[in-house]
C-alpha cells in the first residue's frame, strides 16, 4: 500500500522560530510537492521537487523553502514562522503524469 | 491567476440523489484531471481521473465528464451517500513536461440523509 508519512499531525510554534516539516514516502516518486491549504483558497503550491536536490517555486514560496536530499524524503522549511503561516501543509509525491498521492496533513498553528 | 476555478463553494443534496460537482480550467494545455475527496483534518484521497483523449469515465457511483471545448469537467455522484460528504477538490496537470497538479478551490458537499 503506497504511503506519504507527514512527520506531525499537529505543531504549534512560536512567531520567529524556525520550523521543518518533514514528509517521507516509499513509492520512488521522482516528484513531491508542498501544498497549504487555506479556506476558500484550496490547495497552492509552495513548492515542489522533480529530483533529488532539484526544487522548484510553486505560487506562494515565500517565507518557505526547502530540501530533498534523498529521493523520499522532502522537507518544507519556515525560515521563520509568522501567524499568516498558520495553515494545514499538504506534502503529495507522484511518478510521471499519474494521480498525486497525498500526506494526512500537519496542522500548523503560530502565535 | 486561477487555472482552476471550482465556482460553487458548497453543494447540499439529498440522500439518494445525484451530486453534479463543476470544474472549469483556463489553460489548453491541460490534458490531465484528476478528482481528489477531502475529509477534515486528513490529506485529500485520489478519486477519478480523465484523460483528454476520453470525454466520460466512470468508476462505480462516480462518473467524470470531460468538455474540452469548453474547458469544463464535473463530477457525478449517484446515488449520494452521507458518507460522500467532503470537500472535493478538482486538479488539472500535463501529461508531457511539467508534473504540477493545479487545484481548485474545492466545493464542500453535503448529503442529507
């Protein structure tokens, strides 16, 4: 059964701290993706990564950035949190043109 | 700009009847969609999918609709189940090139039992 493990369902962090959200999955995807998801607004894309240490903007990058050292694992950095980044993060891996396989979700609150 | 537009923000239905869910995208060179279920607090599950090739396919009570010419897809639930309710998320992509899913804003959908 194919898998994408969001290291937290849940974080709270303090304005100005650094935070890393880690996703990790087993299927070889050569694609992972960052999204945050907002009402009213969907899913945007804050980043994504075709490749190992290859990594693309997405819509909305800013404050964020990110690392993929190994091919399944992709990690989404706040270089340092602000309340406007209080979101649900959504980390998705997919292979070639076929259906995105998505995280249960880390629900990021900054105050 | 939105490439992916899910006008109808929310969608009540009837235990038992059908649930049509629209999805319009701006970009021609969009060839794949895919129809993505959202419960709270959990990350969206894949549903169906459409290719460009294909105007119609179906999956057991789930049946997309694809009209190239007017860049409109839709989802058809039938028959709705309480448990259908969810968030669903329309995504558009291209098969050749860039491996981005662009989404919609999604349309929360309610089954009345």
């Amino acid at each position: 059964d194919v898998k994408v493990t969001q290291s937290s369902r849940y974080l709270v962090k303090r304005t100005g701290e650094k935070v890393f959200l880690e996703c990790v999955q087993d299927m070889d995807h050569e694609n992972m993706f960052w999204y945050r998801q907002d009402p009213g607004l969907g899913l945007r894309l804050i980043y994504f990564s075709y490749d190992v240490k290859m990594k693309e903007k997405g819509d909305i990058p800013e404050g964020y950035s990110v690392s993929r050292e190994k091919k399944e694992r992709f990690s989404l950095i706040l270089e340092s949190a602000s309340t406007n980044q209080t979101s649900m993060y959504l980390c998705a891996s997919r292979t070639g043109s076929t259906e995105a396989f998505f995280g249960q979700g880390t629900r990021l609150t900054v105050v | 700009d939105q490439q992916v537009k899910q006008n109808s923000p929310s969608l009540s239905v009837q235990e038992g009847r059908i649930s049509i869910l629209n999805c319009d995208y701006t970009n021609s060179m969009f060839d794949y969609f895919l129809w993505y279920k959202k419960y709270p607090a959990e990350g969206p599950t894949f549903l169906i999918s459409i290719s460009s090739i294909k105007d119609k396919n179906e999956d057991g009570r789930f049946t997309v609709f694809l009209n190239k010419s007017a860049k409109h897809l839709s989802l058809h639930i039938v028959p709705s189940q309480p448990g259908d309710s969810a968030v669903y998320f329309c995504a558009a992509s291209q098969q050749t090139g860039a491996n981005n899913l662009f989404f919609g804003t999604g349309t929360r959908l309610t089954v009345i039992p």
